[in-house]
C-alpha cells in the first residue's frame, strides 16, 4: 500500500513511469518483513522530495516480469533511475536520509 505521494507500479505503468526525470523504485512483498519496515520510509521519502523525483512501489508478486527483468533477488530492493536508465541499486533496509540524498545527487 503506497502513500500519498507514493505511486504504485505494475506490469502495465512500470515502463512509463520510469521513463522520464529522477525515479526511486522499491521493489517488495507484502509477505517480506524488512519491505514492511522500508514502506513507511519510502512514503516519507516521497513527501520529502516532492516533485523533485517520482517515487513508487512496484509489488514483485503481481510484477514477477518486472522483477525479473531486473534481476531482483532479494527485498526490498531499491534502483534509481533516471530517464529510464538505473543508476543505483540497493538491496536491504534503506534509511530516509540517504535515499533522499541519492535522489538529491541525480536532481
């Protein structure tokens, strides 16, 4: 479940929604712990940047093409991209202060 701010990707959104500007991705699970602890940061992420960058949750288990395409292995895992190509991967519980940052890098 995606905040406010937070836009949710499926199999259908994903390719557009990456495609322009500065975008944060998390992928998850409902059934995943540490995803559950990364959610509410991400939402928080979100309200922080504002405009300045997209972020969005895309579910692995309804997004399984998604998921493979980009090789995810384990979750939550994070990829920015910007203009549809991914810049920086990271894998495991992120805090809100250095994705912030890493957004604010590419903006």
């Amino acid at each position: 479940m995606a905040g406010i701010n937070t836009k949710e990707f499926n199999e259908d959104t994903f390719d557009e929604g990456i495609a322009d500007g500065v975008v944060l991705v998390d992928f998850w699970a409902p059934w995943c712990g540490p995803c559950q602890m990364q959610g509410p940061i991400i939402d928080k992420v979100a309200d922080s940047v504002g405009d300045k960058a997209v972020v969005a949750k895309c579910n692995v288990d309804e997004a399984q093409s998604i998921a493979a395409k980009f090789g995810i292995q384990s979750i939550p895992a994070l990829i920015l991209f910007k203009n549809g190509e991914e810049i920086k991967r990271m894998v495991g519980l992120q805090q809100e202060a250095s994705l912030i940052s890493e957004i604010n890098n590419l903006c």
